[in-house]
C-alpha cells in the first residue's frame, strides 16, 4: 500500500515539474517574440534556447485586457531612417467595432494615426504618431467619441506613451479619413537611439470607444410592434423594445429555408433562453424581460443570425461572436467559425485572436496552418504577447525552432 502511494506521489510530483518547465519555456520564448516583434536579431535552437544580438530581452509586461468596446492596434514601421519630409507610412488596415482604423508614419514632426490603422511621420527634427478612423457615411452626420493611448516601444523594455480623448466626426460636411494624435511625439534623434532597433520601431494604439452616433445598420428583419402579434415576449435591451416569441415560427424565415419547419423553440437555440423562458426564474412569467450588459445593436445582429439571416459578415462578426458565447448559442458560434474560415477578409491576425478569445479549435488550427515564415509569425502577434494561448506559444516555438 505504501509503495502504490509513494509511487503516486513521485508521478504526481513529475506532472508539476512538467508543467513548470513547460510554464518556463513558455515565459522565455514569449521573450524572444517580443524581439522577433520589434525585428531582433534571434535564433532559436531546437532545445528552446536563444541567441541574440540584444543583451536584455524585453521583459513582457502585463497590459491591462480591453474591454468590450476596447482594442489594441500594433505594427512594426521598418525603414525609418528613409522616412521623408511631409510622407506618410501606414499600418494595415484594420476593423474594429465595424469601423475601419489604422497606422501611418510621416517625415513630418509628427504623425502616427490608429483608429483602424496607426501612421508615423517625420516633420523636422521629431517623429509623429497618429491614430486615423477611415470610416465614410455618405447620408447624415456621424462621430465617434474615444480615449486613446499611442505607445513606442523598444526591444530593451524603454516605452513612451501619449494619451489623448478625440471624437472622429464628419459634422463638417466632408466624409474623408480622420486622424488625430501627437505631431511631435519624440525628438527623432531620440527615437533613432534609444527605440529604433535593426531600422525598425514597434508602436501600438489602445482604443476606447465611448460613444458612436449617427452610423445606423439596415436591419434584415424586425422585431419592433409590427411583429408584436407574433411574439409572447419583449426583450428590452438599451431601452429598445425586441418582440419575439419564445415558440419561433420559422414560418417567418422560411425564405431562407429549402425545407419549411412549422415551430421551433428559441430556448432550443440557447440554454441562456431556454433558462430564462423555461426555467424556475421569476422572468419566466414575465412579459418583459430587460437584458443587461448588451448593446441593442449588436443583439440585432445576433437575433438575425439566431433566425437564421445571413447577418454574419466583417463588420458584425465579433459582436455576434460575443452574444453567442454570452447565451450560450451553438449553432450561430459555429455558423461565426465557418465563416471566418471561408469568407473572412480579417488578416490572420484578428483570427488567431478571435480564435483564442471566443475558443474557435477550427479557426485556430486554420491560421497556425497558415503561418509558414517569421515574418508570418511577426504578422500574427499580439500587442501583448501574455495573451498568447499557450498552445499556439508552443506551436510558433516549435516553427521557429524549425526556421533557424
């Protein structure tokens, strides 16, 4: 008996140094990404150890996670010394909450915009770093108020960071790209010595979107009082009243459909509903049931895609993602994979995120497939290594290891 539980307790013991050494191999290679973000010189070797041309790695540090109406932007502007007077260098273009941002970079004082994509620009003796919102609504006014942080950052763990709050609007009558930021964000001398590594320097947005007004969606179907005699429920959500029935006739979708199903329970697409309609809780009785933590918007779309609208597109994706995950609903999480893996124009990037955020297996095995050189793997980080899921660390460590 003694033997049976020493021998146990020494399995046992071996298990955590396993996953120790592995949490060590783990925190050292996210390490090395972060050099391989910023353009080091590393080398892997296929024991895991590294080599390179920087003495001290840049340690990563903890970033507080965005929120629901928060992201992250980052990029890696090479060829800065090149950068000329007056001329601006972008970042991808990426879409967040339905909106287009990015990055640019100018010879011009200052520049670097990141609402959808950051740019970087040199005017005289500085560098300037600008968020810009490339979004354009023909009909109507529109803004969008924000919080927004730029930061520079260098391989040897020195940062510098400016924050600011704008609101991107076109009440001006134009409807052209916006962007607003810091035209002299640091002395360009400064930046070429203590930030610029191999040509290179690593800039990241975080972004916080306070309010948006004036950009309104076409709805695909309707759930107002015109279908009030189709429902037994009201969903309130941010004071908008959504009619639906907790038995749906897929009647009222049946274009859609090759086959026509005469009922269908709602509560059979989400355990959140079928708790919640069929369940021991007081709003099972009620009439009107107010929804909390939602925008009406985004329930809109999921709705739609609930009721089987083609409502899963780019632009409503994530949001829809986030419900699915919220209520619990299956088949709209698995009709969201699909489509990312086969229509989805978001780099792979926001994939790999997306994959890990909302635990899309598929989608995940899909973009690690598709990350075949460094400079893929570069593509793919995050602005803050640490949210790396550990299997994907491990799978880019081992492709690394490989590429040396």
């Amino acid at each position: 008996m003694g033997s049976k539980s020493s021998k146990s307790s020494n399995e046992t013991k071996s298990i955590e140094e396993m996953k120790e050494k592995e949490a060590d191999n783990i925190k050292h290679f996210i390490g090395v990404l972060y050099q391989v973000s910023a353009g080091g010189n590393v080398c892997i070797h296929a024991n895991g150890s590294s080599v390179s041309s920087v003495q001290e790695p840049w340690s990563p540090k903890r970033m507080t996670s965005t929120g629901y109406n928060e992201f992250v932007l980052t990029h890696v502007f090479k060829n800065v010394s090149n950068f000329k007077e007056g001329e601006s260098n972008f970042s991808d273009v990426e879409e967040h909450f339905g909106i287009p941002w990015y990055v640019e970079t100018k010879s011009v004082n200052f520049l670097l915009f990141l609402f959808r994509r950051l740019y970087a620009s040199r005017r005289g003796s500085c560098l300037g770093l600008f968020l810009s919102c490339d979004k354009v609504c023909k009909d109507g006014d529109w803004s969008i108020d924000t919080d927004f942080e730029l930061k520079l950052m260098s391989i040897n763990g020195k940062m510098i960071s400016r924050s600011t709050s704008k609101c991107f609007h076109n009440s001006d009558g134009e409807n052209k790209p916006q962007g607003f930021g810091c035209p002299s964000f640091i002395e360009w001398d400064l930046m070429g010595k203590d930030y610029a590594v191999d040509d290179k320097i690593f800039v990241e947005a975080r972004v916080k979107i306070k309010k948006i007004t004036g950009i309104n969606k076409r709805k695909r179907q309707l759930f107002d009082e015109t279908t009030s005699d189709l429902s037994d429920v009201v969903l309130v959500v941010e004071d908008e009243k959504f009619h639906v029935s907790k038995l749906v006739s897929q009647y009222l979708v049946s274009i859609h459909l090759t086959t026509f199903c005469l009922f269908q329970f709602l509560a059979r697409q989400s355990s959140y509903f079928k708790s919640l309609f069929l369940g021991n809780f007081n709003e099972a009785k009620k009439s009107k049931i107010s929804l909390t933590g939602v925008e009406s918007e985004k329930f809109q779309n999921f709705l739609e895609a609930l009721h089987g609208e083609d409502a899963v597109n780019d632009e409503t994706v994530d949001g829809i993602l986030s419900l699915a995950d919220m209520y619990d609903a299956s088949s709209v999480h698995k009709k969201c994979e699909q489509f990312l893996i086969e229509k989805s124009e978001k780099s792979l990037k926001i994939k790999l995120q997306m994959s890990t955020r909302y635990k899309l297996k598929k989608l995940q095995n899909f973009c690690l497939v598709n990350i075949k050189t460094k400079e893929d793997i570069r593509s793919v980080l995050p602005g803050d290594l640490s949210e790396l899921d550990p299997s994907v660390s491990s799978h880019l460590m081992h492709l690394l290891a490989s590429l040396a």
